[in-house]
C-alpha cells in the first residue's frame, strides 16, 4: 500500500524536475543574451571614442619644376597620417635647390574626397583642372593625402624658422609687380578665398573653381618669367563635405574651454592701453564678400602679418571698440575699416556684469557705412566669448544682421570667432564662454540611448536574479524519489 502511494507521488516531482532544466536553460539563454547585449554596448562606446579622439588631417600637395626627390623613407598607405615630424623630413629637399623660391598656397578647408566627390557629382565640370593639370606636368611632384592638422598650422612658422625667407604675401595676384630677388630665398604665401557658404553644395564648388584659377593664374605667370620655384598646397583644417542629410553634423558642438593654447595657429590680435592689454581677437578665417562678387580675405593680414592698423580702438571700463583699418586690401577698395563695438553692463537678474558685442560696423572708403546688429554674442565680463562659425548666414549660430541697406551688400565669415573686451590678464584669453548650449542634439541622442541601454540591462538582471529552482532533483536513471507524505 505504501509503495503504491509512493508512486503516485513520485510522478508530480518528476514534472518538477523537468520544469527545473527547462528554467535552468531559459536562464543560461537570458544570461548569453545580456552578456552578448553588453557586450555590443561596450564596442559601441569603444567605437564612439576612437571617432571622438580621431586626428583632423588635411591633404597636402607638393611639386616643383626642378626634379627634387621626394621620395618617403618608407610608402605611405592609404591610412596614415603625416606627422609633424615626418612633414619636415618630407620638405628638405625645397631647403636643398638651388634656387630657393616657395609658393604656398594654404586654404581653409579641404580634404582628398573633395577632388573626387565635386568632380563625380557635377558632371563635366572639374572644379581642380588647373590643380590636376600642374600636378601631371610638374618635374616631380608629391601627393600626401593626410597630414596633421598641427602640422599644417605651423608650416608657415616652420618655413620661417627653417630658411631665411624674403615673405611676400600675394594679395592682388599680379604677377607681373612680383619682386623676386634670386640672391634671396623668397616664400610667397596666398591666402586662398574661403568656402563661404559651406552647407551649400554649389557655392562650395564656386570657390573651389575660383580658387583653382588663382593657382593657376600665378603659376603660369611664374613659368613665363623663367623662375624656378616649388609649391606647396593644403589647408588648415579637413573640410565636411555636405551630404544634404549631414547638415545638422557641422553645428555640433566644440567646446573652446578644453582646447589646447596650442590648437592656435597664429597669436590673437591685442589692443594695448597703456602698459596692459584691453581687446584680444582672433579668428581661423576672417573674409568678407562685397556685392556677391568681390571676395577679401583678411585672416593673414591682420593675424599672421598684422599688416593693419589698430590705432583707432578705444578701451574704457564700459565701451570698447575694436577698429581694424586696412589699407587698398584688394583691387578696387582703397580702405576698409571694421569696428567692433562691444559694451559691459550690471543685469540685475543675473546680479553680475556681461560684456555684449552690440553691432559690427564695415567703413568702405570713408563713405560707404554699413551697420549689422549682433545676436547671443555675449558673455560673463570675466569671460571671453567665442564661437565656431560668425557672420551673415542664417545657419551660423551667432548672425550679423544687416540693420541698413549697405549691409545688405556686404557677406561676413568668420570661423573660430573669439574675442574680450574686459577684464583681460596676463594678454590671454579668459575661459571662453561658447555660443552654443551644452546640451546639443547629438548629446542629447548619445544620453537618452544610453538610458534606454542601460535599462534593458538592469531589467534583464534583475530578472535573472528572480529566477528560482527547486531544492531538490530527480535521477531519471536511478529509482524513483519518495517523498514522504508528511512533506
């Protein structure tokens, strides 16, 4: 009687049993699944900081019409960039010619797909024609498709320091009023027309053909007149090529605070009052563009050769003006002024004082006046204010906004904006208060995917950790368990 009950009994805690393996196995599926979902959020991340830490590199293109030997100690693959070091190896043989003359042609932004991307897309017409053909007729020639960004930033220092250059900087490209002394090295530096509508995929390839018949021009020039020379073409900084639906991707985020001093390519412009400086300004690119047709660049002339005059600034503990004055700075002006009008004012709300940049004023010829108004280009006074992209467009973060029909004529870019009016020390820029807000759309997506990530990953742990088995367990191949009654 007892064994049969035993019986009876022992086929429930058989099911059990099986019911046991079958939640030992869903735990060993769940647990394979969240260690494998981990483990793509980690490579994820891992991914996302190699893109954030990646280097900026721009192309660099070297020929002369000697026979020089640029040849690389070792090939140059597809993927590596140019170091500094590498660079100066690279540029000895220009030191070693004969007759020492060196155009360098810098621009502000471009990249290797550039030649490839605007020649495919618009058909026939082949933007780099002068470039390419150059290049293909040069005595010898070297192409480097990646160079560091810092690299490009110093060449003009480094050439400066290397040789005992006679500078000339090429404004008005008139070839023929071109002094070349042979006795002397001579370093012509151009400062190409910037991109000035750089989320405008026809207005990009516009300066980008403009800028290849300059080159052009001034390299047969310079054949014709029997010089021999070497030529160096790059850029600041690798350009973002727009793909219509990337837009949104060159208003991210760049926060000036944790830049290097270094990142600089050249000192900011300082006003001094006195034995103390009260203005500094600085800009990557500082163009202007008249009548939709007359383009000016002035980043080399005020920065690099500050070949401007700053006399007229004024510095007070309220009003501060920036006045920039240059001199027939292209063909057809023969002065141009820019002020900059910044005031400090006590806002009771914030209980502090805020430096304000108010307008923006363009003087042609002592006649033509032309008056923008600011917008969000103000900071703490304790601060400097700084900015990735200034001027007349409307997809520019901080707009110049014409408050007169003359500045309607006018196109401002400046890229890199920073500026202090008040309160400076030591000559150096204060912690930079940045024009765009902290939280940015891409910041926003980076922190709402990982919440929703990490709380796929808490809810599968926590329901692993609910998981339960039996205490005890049936051998299918042994005798039946007997479980007591009284249990």
């Amino acid at each position: 009687m007892m064994r049969s009950n035993d019986c009876k009994l022992s086929l429930p805690l058989q099911r059990r049993t099986n019911s046991s393996q079958l939640h030992t196995n869903l735990t060993e599926i769940m647990a394979q699944f969240y260690s494998a979902a981990l483990v793509q959020l980690l490579w994820t991340m891992v991914v996302l900081f190699k893109v954030t830490v990646s280097v900026e590199h721009a192309p660099m293109m070297l020929w002369s019409n000697w026979r020089l030997q640029w040849n690389p100690d070792r090939p140059l693959h597809a993927g590596h960039i140019v170091s500094t070091q590498e660079l100066a190896v690279l540029l000895q043989p220009v030191f070693s010619q004969n007759s020492k003359n060196l155009v360098l042609f810098v621009q502000d932004t471009l990249s290797i797909d550039d030649f490839t991307y605007y020649s495919e897309a618009y058909g026939n017409k082949k933007p780099f024609q002068n470039v390419q053909e150059i290049l293909q007729s040069a005595a010898s020639s070297l192409v480097l498709p990646a160079v560091d960004c810092k690299a490009t930033r110093y060449l003009l220092s480094f050439l400066q320091e290397s040789e005992d250059w006679k500078l000339t900087n090429v404004a008005n490209l008139d070839v023929s009023q071109l002094e070349v002394n042979t006795s002397k090295p001579n370093l012509f530096v151009v400062q190409l027309q910037p991109f000035l509508s750089k989320l405008n995929d026809v207005s990009t390839l516009e300066a980008i053909a403009e800028n290849d018949k300059i080159i052009g021009r001034l390299i047969m020039g310079l054949q014709e007149r029997g010089i021999h020379f070497s030529v160096i073409y790059t850029a600041m900084r690798p350009s973002r090529i727009s793909r219509r639906t990337e837009v949104a991707w060159d208003l991210r985020r760049r926060l000036m605070a944790i830049e290097e001093e270094d990142s600089l390519s050249y000192p900011p412009l300082n006003v001094t009052n006195g034995n103390y400086t009260c203005i500094l300004f600085y800009a990557n690119n500082f163009s202007l563009k008249a009548n939709d047709s007359l383009s000016i660049d002035l980043t080399n002339i005020t920065f690099v050769t500050q070949d401007v005059d700053i006399s007229s600034s004024e510095c007070s503990d309220i009003n501060t003006t920036l006045s920039l004055k240059y001199t027939k700075p292209v063909s057809g002006i023969n002065s141009l002024e820019i002020r900059f009008l910044m005031t400090n004012m006590f806002y009771g709300g914030s209980a502090r004082n805020w430096s304000t940049l108010e307008s923006v004023e363009i003087v042609q010829d002592d006649e033509k006046f032309a008056k923008f108004n600011v917008s969000v280009i103000s900071a703490p006074a304790e601060y400097s204010f700084h900015c990735q992209l200034v001027g007349t467009s409307n997809l520019y973060p901080a707009k110049l906004i014409p408050s007169n029909n003359e500045a309607k004529n006018w196109d401002v870019f400046i890229s890199r904006f920073q500026i202090q009016g008040f309160n400076i020390e030591n000559s150096q820029f204060s912690y930079a208060s940045d024009c765009t807000s902290f939280f940015s759309p891409g910041i926003w997506m980076g922190l709402v995917t990982s919440v929703v990530l990490l709380w796929i990953l808490a809810y599968g742990v926590h329901m692993i950790m609910q998981l339960t088995t039996n205490s005890r367990f049936d051998d299918p191949k042994g005798p039946a368990l007997s479980v007591p009654q009284t249990e």
